[in-house]
C-alpha cells in the first residue's frame, strides 16, 4: 500500500511521484463497494485523518482527478474515507486533496502503474485546522455593529469551530435577523452551508452579502468556490474576476481564477491569471509553475513548459521527483 503523509499546511501544494501498485480485486471492491470487474481501470484509495479528536465531526473531503491540469473528475469521500475513479493512471495525472474547501495536497500519478492503482493520504488534522476552512472570515470588524452583536458573533464562531453546526447558523440567523445589513454574517452562513454541502443555501447567503456588498472579497472567493465545485466554470470565473477587481494584490484570487479558466478549457486566459498570481507571490504560489508546465506541454510548446520546470525547481530545489524534471529540461531545452 502506497501512502502519502501530508503533516503541514505549508506543504498545501506538495506533490509527490506515483510508484508502481498493483491492488487485489477484492481490496478494490471492499473500497468501491461495486462488483468491479477484473481489468477495469481503477484509481483508488483512503483519506485518513490523524489527530481529529474524538467528538469532531469528519470534515469534508474531496478529491479531484486532473488530466493535465484540468479537472477530470471529482468525488467526495465515504464516511470510512474512500474514493474511487474509473479511468486509467497516465503521465501528467494528478490528484488533489481538499479539506473543507481547501487543497491540503496533490500526488502524481504516471502511466504504465497497472489497471489497479491505490493512493492513500494520511493528513494531520492540527496542522490543516491551523488554516482556516472555506470561507471563514478574517474580517469581522468589516462591519460595524452593536456591541451584543459582537458577542452573538463571537459565540456562533465559537460554535463552528466546534463544529455544533447548529448552534452557530442559529446565533448568526439572530444577528441577521436583528440587522440583515451585516455582510460578514451572511458570509459566514454561506460558509458554513458550503461546508455541510448545502449549496444552494450557501449561494443564497453569499447572495445576500454581495447584495450589501458587492465587492466584498471573501464572499466573491467562497462564491467562485462553490460554482468551480459545481463544475459551473463562467459563474466561477466571473466571481473571481469580481474578485480580483476588488482585491488586486489578492495572488490567491488570480490562482483560483486560473484554474476556473483551466477548467473552462480557456489556456491562454488561464496562463495570464496563473503569472499574475506568480508575480505577486512568487515563492508561495511556485507550484503554479508545475500547472504552466502541463498547459504549454499539452499544446505541444516544451520548451515553453521546461522553462516552467526550471523556475519551479528553482523555487523548490528539494522536490521529490526533481530528477523526472530536470530529464524533461534537459530533452527539451528551455527557450530563452
């Protein structure tokens, strides 16, 4: 068995090359649940949490299968922590982990890996819960309100963060209904309908924020998230374009605006998003260039996609598969 430990959320985009695994039909079965036959293509595997505590809730976790660089397919685990695909394992594919709404980490997967191939994640749940999940806002004092408000405020985050899900949608409806103006508040209802995949109830509340608001950044980046999880790319970009209007030095709303042009099959757009993000954080959004790279070699420009190999490596000198990299640069040189 075949696993990655992703132990801090600053390795949010680590990635790792996939080794050879060759799966028993009945260890796929026991996983999927389906009387898969012999010889179906399956990606396969667990997501273990370690260090959630016993009367917390398990977060949400989705998996998405890229095809270079662009979602294939997505899923969300079982209640044991499994996920599944039907598709064969090729060069360039990858997988993505998220918790919660944000990505805790990929692993890649290559070609000539067996019909079968089985990936588990162990993820320490201090280090992803030191991040905040979707949505929750770093801006309560965006919006002035009376001070019992606050306190009401206070308490319904307070039990979010234990996850008493209910607790907290009927402190933050109290405040909404004592003063339906409060931004935040709407926003933080989204969230916490995003996070219990209520979609239509999130939208609905990022909905109302943006009424009173309307370039309000996190309620634009949860609403793009939510539409790029519902696979609706032209609602998804459009929020984070609003977005990046709103918050020009946001690099992580030109990256999430990269990837919904990715995914809506418009690379050239997506490329423009991607080095705006590269050029305002250049070292944290380094993992960008590992995308850049499967666009230009997907159009056949591999000079152009070494060129992003060496940056990357440049930036991330310790890569696990910097080898498989410095091959690819090395058989095609980078233009100057």
């Amino acid at each position: 068995m075949w696993t990655v430990r992703l132990t801090c959320v600053a390795l949010a985009w680590y990635m790792l090359a996939a080794s050879s695994v060759l799966s028993q039909t009945d260890d796929v079965r026991s996983v999927t649940g389906l009387p898969i036959p012999i010889g179906q293509p399956v990606i396969y595997g667990q997501v273990a949490i370690r260090g959630l505590p016993a009367n917390e809730p398990r977060p949400l976790v989705n998996v998405s299968l890229l095809l270079g660089g662009v979602q294939a397919d997505r899923t969300q685990t079982s209640e044991r922590g499994f996920y599944y695909f039907l598709r064969s394992a090729s060069d360039g594919a990858a997988l993505l982990f998220e918790v919660n709404g944000n990505e805790v980490g990929r692993v890649l997967l290559t070609a000539g890996s067996g019909s079968s191939v089985r990936r588990d994640i162990e993820i320490n749940w201090q280090s992803v819960s030191n991040k905040p999940p979707i949505g929750v806002v770093s801006a309560k004092n965006a919006y002035i309100r009376s001070p019992e408000a606050n306190k009401t405020l206070d308490k319904a985050m307070a039990a979010k963060k234990d996850g008493r899900a209910k607790d907290a949608l009927e402190l933050f409806r109290k405040i909404i209904t004592d003063d339906p103006k409060d931004f935040v508040t709407w926003t933080e209802i989204g969230s916490l309908y995003f996070e219990h995949a209520k979609y239509v109830d999130a939208e609905f509340a990022y909905g109302k924020a943006l009424e009173q608001r309307p370039d309000f950044t996190p309620a634009l980046m949860n609403l793009g998230k939510l539409y790029l999880s519902q696979k609706t790319y032209d609602l998804a970009i459009e929020a984070f374009l609003r977005a990046a209007n709103s918050d020009a030095s946001s690099a992580e709303a030109y990256r999430y605006l990269g990837t919904a042009y990715l995914e809506a099959k418009k690379g050239s757009k997506a490329a423009v998003a991607f080095n705006e993000a590269l050029r305002l954080q250049p070292n944290e959004m380094a993992e960008i260039h590992l995308s850049l790279a499967a666009l230009y070699d997907a159009a056949n420009e591999k000079g152009q996609a070494a060129n992003e190999y060496k940056l990357f490596l440049a930036r991330r000198p310790a890569y696990p598969d910097r080898a498989k990299l410095e091959a690819y640069i090395k058989a095609n040189p980078p233009k100057k």
